[in-house]
C-alpha cells in the first residue's frame, strides 16, 4: 500500500504525512508541481526526521504518477459514500 499527494501545497502537511507512512510502514507518491521547494529542511519541523524513513517517489505529473501506479487507485474524501471503516483495502492499493 502507498500514500499519494497531489500537488501538495504545504511543507507541513508532507512532513505530516511521511511521518505516518513511516509508522505503517508503507510508501509515499508526491506528485509535481508541489507549493514548496522539496527539501529535509522543508519538511523537517513535522516530519521529525522520519522522512529518511519512507520511500518516497516523486512524479513530474499526473501522467507520470499514473504510468507507474501499482495498483489500484483509491480516492479519499470526506463525503464518499462508503465509511473508512468499511471500506475493503488491497496490499497493492494507492490511496489519493
């Protein structure tokens, strides 16, 4: 399973997002362009250095994240019709 990002705006919000992916385990897709210039400093204040942690794979865009997506593609929303909790996930899943 990975965690995707589209065009993140906010260093903050990436480094968040790495340090959860290094706690489960599973790997991250930034897509480009992002808001920030991509860096450990960026990223330090809420990644807490776990940013080392992860395998990170940076896309220059869409198409080039879609072109090498694992599996399947799984978008998250607040208003979905299915819960979180019920949902039915698969080892090979991107969740957006």
């Amino acid at each position: 399973m990975r965690i995707a990002l589209y065009q993140p705006d906010i260093a903050g919000n990436v480094g968040t997002i790495l340090r959860l992916a290094a706690c489960l385990g599973v790997g991250v897709d930034l897509i480009e362009p992002m808001g920030f210039a991509y860096s450990d400093r960026a990223l330090a204040r809420a990644g807490m250095d776990y940013a080392g942690a992860v395998e990170v794979t940076r896309h220059v865009d869409w198409a080039a994240f879609e072109a090498g997506a694992p599996g399947r593609l799984v978008l998250l929303t607040t208003r979905g019709g299915t819960r979180l909790d019920q949902a039915i996930f698969r080892p090979d899943d991107v969740l957006l």
